[in-house]
C-alpha cells in the first residue's frame, strides 16, 4: 500500500485548500522521527524540476540529509518538495506528477474544468497515482455525481487510504443511499470503510448495519452471514447483537450449517430468553432436527412454541412442524433401489417397491423396515439390464413386474422361477399399470390393454381403439370389480369393460363434468374410487359411486391450483371406517299439534299430496384417504370430518407424489424424492 506525504518548501504564496498536502514543518519533524525506526524512502523533486530517490537520514527545520547512490547529501529545505512512499513502485513518474501540479495550480486560479483535465492525464499517464483519484473524487462530488465520486474515492482508498480521510465521505455517500432505499449503494460505501479503515470508531456500528442490509435487503445469505459472524465475535456488547445472533442462526439453518444453527439458536435462545424473535428460534431449531431426522427434539421444540405462545400465525408454524414430525421417510440409505418410486403394491404385511433401477421387498409388520433381498435380487439381474419399473402387482402366489421398456417379468413364489414378456411374445414394451384376479391379468400399456387369462395356453388378447370399443389407446390405469374392467387413459377418458358381454364402452357421468380429467382408480366397500383434475378451472377432487357407475357424485378438494403438475398428482385409497359412532344428543320429543276440526281426514288437498319417496339407501361409511404434491387427507364420509398434514418437507428438491398404498394401519405413499409413511391410525 502506497503511504506518502510530501512536504514542499517554497517562498512562494500558500496553495489552497484543493491542494492535497499542505506546508507544514511539524509534518517533516515527525518523519524525522520515525525513521529512527524503520528504513524511510524519499522523493526529493527540486523548483528546476529535478528529481531522485534516496534514503532518509534526518532533518531539522532548515536543512535535511539523504543518501544517495552510497553518499550523504545534506540540502537546505527551502526549494525543494519531499514525497515519502511506502512503496517505490507506485510512486508517479515526473510526467504523471506534472499534470498533478498543473492540475493543483489551475484550482488556485479557480479553473476546475481544467485542473480536472490535468488530473485526468496524470492518471492516463499513471493509473495509480492516489492523489490524482482523490482531487477529482473531490469535483465529481462538488458536481453532484456520486457514482464517479465514489469510483474515484474507491480508487484512492484502495491505493492509499491512510493518506487520505475518506471515512466521512463514504459514510455520507452511504447515508444519503439508505435513505433512498438504494441498499447496494449503502452497503457498498460501508464495506470501503470496514475494508480499508478497519480501525475507524464507527466500523462495530456499520459491520451491524451492514450485515443485516445484505441479509435483509440483498438478501446476500453468505456474505450477510461472514459479516454478522465476525460482529459478535469483535463486537459483542454493541445494541445489534441480539438481532445479529438470531440473524446468524437463521442463516446457518437456511444454508444447511444445521449443527451450527442449533448451537448458534441454543445460545440466543439462554442469552436472550423475552427476545421478540424467541418463538422463531425455538422454530428454526425444530426445523433443523426435523432435517436432521432426530423428530423427537423437533417435536418437543414446536410444542414448546404451541403452548406458550398466544400468537395464531405462531402456533399454525407450530402445527406444520409437528405435522412434519409424523412422517418417516425412507431413501436409498435404507435400501431403497432409489430414491424416485415409480410404483408400489401391498403383499400381506410388505411392500413392493418400483424404481428405475429395480424392485425391493420390505417387511413392515410392527412397524419394522426390514428389507427382503432374495426375490427382488431374482427380478432385478433376470433381464441383461436392471428393469426400469412402472408398475407392480402381487398375491399370495406370484409378482407381476412392468418395465417402461421391457416388457414384464413374472416370478412364481411356489417355484422361485422367471418368466419374460417381452415385445416378441405380444407384449408391448411400457407396461404402466397391471391388475389381477384369480381368472386373469390386465395390462395397461402405451399401445392399449393386455389380456392374459389364466390357465389358457392361447395368445394373450390386445384391446385398442381399433379392434374394439376401447376408446383410447394410451392407458394409464386399470381396476378391476367382479364384472367390469375401468380403464382411465392418459387423457383421462374412462373405458368400461363388461366382462359378461366381453365389450368395451365408454363410461359417462353427470357428476364428471367436461373438463374433468380421471387420474386414479380405486375400489373401497363396493364403491368406485376416481380422482380427478380441472386443468381450465384449476380444481382437483374425487368421484365417488356405486360398482356400476350408478348414483356417481363428485367432491372438489383444492381449487386455485396454478402446476398441472399438482393438479394431476392426486391419489386416492379407501376402507370401511370402523371408528365408534358418536351418539348426538337425543332431540326433544315433538310438540304434538291439535287437528283442526274445519278440515276433513280425507281432504282433497292433502289427498292430492304426493306421496314421499322411499329413504335413499344408506351409504356405506369410508374412511378416505388422498393424497397431493402438497398434502395428506384424511376423510370419514360418516361424520363429514375432515383431517389433513403437509407433505414431509426433503432437502433434497421438490417433492412429487406417484402413488399410495394403506397397510397396518400405516400410510405409505410413493413420491420422486424417496418413499414416506405415517401412521393412519
């Protein structure tokens, strides 16, 4: 870094104020001293414009001793100007220093146009020339722009700074920039004083400001963090202490640094215990354990928060938390193939699970996650590639396994074998969905529905929109009742199988309004289970009816949704709800009413009523359970109750839910960030 003073000693008229250094002995006298200490350079440049470079020996007020090349010069002071470098190397060259000095003679004469020119050229000719940036640092700002004002203030600090008290400058020009709001401006004039005047009074006050500007403001998180981490730590008594600590923990948390923003909120939290932002660190902390999976300390954290906190906003941040601590979420760190779940199906009390790279079995009873190697092990190395798996189907003696581009795979329990279905036994490629029964085996596939009945040695049955009544090609779904097949395409257009007839339908409703797109079929109790979605009024539900299709009623569950990508993600299961009744307060008995005598038992009128309706049928009472991209529903059709918990949140992106499946009293649902469960209990 560049340090120089220069000291000139003429019997000419003092320069003013424009000039950077002024004439005064005491400042020689104290360059005398120091370089007692430390070996000075110096720039001796004479009125007839000549100059050297030597060593300083000393002064006194009227002469002053240099050596140069190996002699001791001792010259009088008067005539000549002293520059005292830091750093020879960036000392001006005599071209650069006399556009300098013209520059400083034309402010005399009060030509700053010109002087400004001048200074130009000194720093066209010597680009480091500190005092050369400062004067016209100095017009730039008597003009009123700021912007080069500063540059030019930038270029000195950076050059020289302790020659030059730019702390007032810059905190002026940071001043005036916060109060417009322009905050990129305020924090850069701040950071050029904690930079380059790290000693200044003012540098505990504006590392605080700073730090919480670029947090707030800029919402820079790694250099708002690096600035408030090193406040407290030089700083801490200072009134910004308390936000900063709280600030700090915050970031660490919405940066991942979860152990550090635990013991950062740990301390906050003793230090600062009746803090406006107590319940938000008591939050924050909660969040971090749920990330980190420890879901007893963040349960405890937010219902610390729920108890003692009258705030409504607080206590909803609270429940999302505690709902968040329901879940468990298993990933390829517990044996998943993968963490995006393409399918999964029930097998008694374990789980199959499809993946890009394969299935895996799991044992779930008594809420154990234990995996079973062996046959997936089978299915996975039965192909020359590991399956790509879209769908998965099972029973007490066998596994259907669809690919996205291999066909299906079929694997005996009774024998432990393998079979192939591939393309050349007329099977199509992408198998999206399979469904079975004791008779036979439907599969949905990118090309129409496959037939395969059982113990028949015939070729397996292909249904299209050619061949037959199936009214799409593209099937995305099937469901299968004792007499008919459901089919829901890729455009959610709904097919109807009947198997007595062996025909293919289209399936109409009036409660499946145009508009509606089916996405998911499900039986409960004898009812028909299918969810759907409205693209144009950005609506999602479900419709519910009998086997036949008969007595259909549809119920929407969100509406505003904006992503088609949310709005087709919805699935649906159900069970008979076998919660215990409520018994409702018996009602008071009826007021019996007085006949009135002028009218007749047998009036015509009331003769010509007509006659009530039978009672409708009594529904069954389902349980439903549906679930979103966002949420999992809980609904008991009898008593109209509703329940819902937000998604698990996972670090690892956006969560995209693919299926779910209800067993042991246990949600498990399918989404593309790894497989998650709750109890349904």
């Amino acid at each position: 870094m560049l340090h120089q003073k220069s000291v000139k000693y003429t019997h000419t008229k003092k320069q003013k104020t424009y000039q950077l250094f002024a004439l005064i002995v005491p400042v020689l006298l104290l360059l005398c001293q120091s370089a007692v200490y430390s070996e000075q350079y110096v720039i001796v440049e004479s009125e007839n414009g000549d100059r050297l470079t030597a060593t300083w020996l000393g002064g006194t007020d009227t002469y002053f001793e240099i050596e140069y090349n190996g002699q001791s010069l001792k010259l009088p002071v008067t005539g000549y100007t002293l520059i005292f470098p830091s750093n020879l190397a960036h000392v001006p060259d005599r071209t650069a220093t006399k556009y300098y000095n013209r520059g400083l003679d034309l402010l005399e004469l009060g030509l700053p146009e010109l002087a400004q020119r001048r200074f130009e050229e000194a720093i066209e000719e010597y680009p480091k020339y500190p005092a050369a940036h400062y004067q016209l640092g100095l017009l730039y700002k008597a003009n009123g722009d700021t912007v080069n004002a500063l540059e030019r203030f930038r270029s000195a600090a950076i050059l020289d700074a302790p020659s030059f008290d730019l702390v007032p400058l810059f905190h002026e020009f940071g001043d005036i920039a916060l109060a417009n709001e322009d905050y990129a401006v305020a924090v850069d004039s701040y950071q050029l004083i904690l930079t380059y005047y790290p000693e200044h009074t003012d540098v505990p006050m504006l590392s605080y400001l700073t730090g919480f500007l670029l947090v707030e403001q800029l919402e820079d998180q790694n250099a708002g963090l690096l600035l408030l981490e090193s406040a407290i730590k030089e700083y801490p008594d200072m009134a910004g202490h308390e936000k900063a600590l709280f600030l700090i923990g915050k970031l660490q948390a919405e940066t991942d640094l979860l152990e550090n923003a635990l013991h950062t909120l740990d301390g906050f939290i003793t230090r600062y215990p009746g803090s406006e932002w107590i319940y938000d660190a008591h939050l924050i902390r909660a969040a971090a354990n749920l990330k980190l999976g420890r879901l007893e300390e963040a349960a405890r954290e937010a219902t610390h928060v729920d108890d003692i906190s009258d705030d409504v906003e607080i206590e909803e941040r609270a429940k999302k938390i505690l709902d968040q601590t329901k879940w468990t979420i298993y990933t390829e760190a517990d044996g998943l193939p993968d963490n995006q779940i393409q399918a999964i199906t029930t097998d008694g009390t374990q789980l199959w699970i499809g993946t890009p790279k394969g299935v895996m079995q799991f044992q779930t009873v008594h809420g154990k996650w234990i995996p079973i190697e062996g046959p997936a092990q089978l299915i996975n190395t039965a192909l020359e590639n590991v399956p790509d798996v879209g769908a998965i189907a099972t029973n007490e003696q066998e596994v259907w396994v669809g690919t996205r581009s291999q066909g299906a795979l079929h694997y005996s329990k009774l024998t432990g074998k393998i079979e192939l279905y591939s393309p050349t036994d007329g099977l199509p490629t992408w198998v999206k969905d399979i469904k079975m029964d004791e008779t036979e085996i439907w599969f949905a596939t990118d090309v129409g529905i496959i037939r395969k009945i059982r113990g028949s040695d015939g070729p397996l049955l292909r249904y299209n929109s050619y061949n037959s009544g199936l009214p799409a090609d593209n099937i995305e779904t099937l469901l299968l009742t004792p007499k008919t097949v459901w089919a829901a395409s890729a455009d959610g257009v709904i097919g109807i199988f009947d198997r007595e007839i062996e025909e293919w339908g289209s399936y109409h409703s009036i409660a499946i309004r145009e508009g509606m797109t089916i996405v998911g079929l499900d039986t409960a109790e004898e009812q028909l289970l299918f969810t759907w979605f409205n693209a144009e009024e950005k609506s999602r539900g479900y419709f519910q009816a009998d086997f036949d299709g008969l007595n259909g009623k549809s119920m929407t569950l969100d509406t505003g949704i904006e992503d088609e990508n949310d709005l087709r993600n919805i699935y649906i299961r159900g069970a008979l709800d076998t919660s215990p009744i409520v018994q409702e307060e018996p009602e008071a008995p009826p007021i019996e009413e007085t006949p009135d005598p002028t009218i007749s038992e047998f009036s015509s009128e009331i003769a010509g009523l007509e006659v009530e309706p039978p009672p409708p049928k009594p529904q069954i009472p389902l349980v439903l359970w549906i679930t979103t991209n966002d949420d999992f529903y809980t609904y008991h059709t009898r008593s109209q109750a509703w329940e819902y918990v937000a998604m698990p949140q996972i670090t690892r992106g956006e969560l995209t839910t693919k299926a779910l499946v209800v067993i042991n009293n246990r949600v498990w649902i399918a989404t593309s960030n790894g497989l998650v469960s709750t109890s349904v209990q």
